[in-house]
C-alpha cells in the first residue's frame, strides 16, 4: 500500500465519520498513477454500499480532511465501494472469509502456477489456506502472495 502513514492519518480523520454514518473503512489508499495522485477510500456495511453512502461520506470527510490537511500534494478523492471481488487486505477480512470463495495470485509461480481459486480454508500466523477445486490445499504466506480477492460474482445475479 503505498503511503502507509498519509493513509494512517487519513484513516484517524475518516473513521470517525464512516462510524457515524454507519460505514466500515475496508481500506484507504493513496497512490500515484502518472502525473495525478488518488485517495481511494473504501467502504462497507451490511446489506451493500449505495451511491448515497459514498456521496455522504464524500460530504462528511471534505472540510475535515482540507483543515487537517494530511496530505501536501494536490490530489482526487474517490470514495467508494470495494465491489464484489473486494481485495482481502487486513487480518480481519481474512478471518472474516473463511468459507467462502478467493481468487488468489502468487508472486512467484508454484509448479509453474500463479493463479489460483477455491475456498478459504483458514487464515492462521499471516499463512492463507485455499482448498482448491481438486480438493488439495495451498498454503501460502501472506507476503507471498500478490493479491486476494473474493470470487463471489455470479453473472445470473444481474440477469
């Protein structure tokens, strides 16, 4: 996550009013792509976020963010919602996914793989454990893993 402490501060200002809304902050990231630099908040809460949520919050977080003015350099703020393959980022979404279905990418290949899916078996010591679709299991350490992120789209949820 690039930023780690601008994104610590940021997370102090925003939380507050992601709480009081009724939001959860899934993650925050600040990042540059080409010349522009972006703070991406994620949110979520049960039941799905609306459009109204992430307007609210736009709303609610402006002023506070440009008083404490956390971050020097011009930037865009996007608030929105993690989507349906949300990224597992923090320990607890981890543990709260356990049974349900990850994509999972590797940084290097194991047995000439990267790519893998399945269910989330367990989350232990910073250690990912996917059953995958022949019944076998992956252990992968956390810092091994390029990214993983649920694989609970289903295209006849939108028809």
């Amino acid at each position: 996550m690039a930023g780690g402490s601008t994104v610590n501060k940021v997370n102090q200002i925003v939380f507050p009013f992601a709480e009081e809304l009724g939001l959860e902050i899934w993650d925050i990231r600040f990042v540059k792509e080409g010349a522009d630099r972006y703070l991406r908040i994620f949110i979520d809460k049960p039941g799905g976020v609306t459009v109204d949520d992430c307007v609210d919050l736009t709303h609610a977080i402006s002023k506070p963010l440009d008083e404490a003015d956390p971050i020097k350099e011009s930037y865009m703020l996007e608030v929105s919602s993690p989507g349906v393959e949300r990224e597992l980022v923090k320990d607890e979404h981890f543990e709260k996914s356990i049974g349900k279905k990850v994509m999972l990418r590797t940084i290097r290949p194991i047995n000439n793989v990267r790519d893998f899916s399945g269910v989330l078996k367990a989350y232990e010591n910073k250690t990912v454990t996917v059953e995958l679709a022949n019944s076998s299991e992956l252990s992968v350490n956390r810092s091994e893993v390029s990214f993983v992120k649920l694989d609970d789209f289903d295209i006849n949820d939108f028809i």
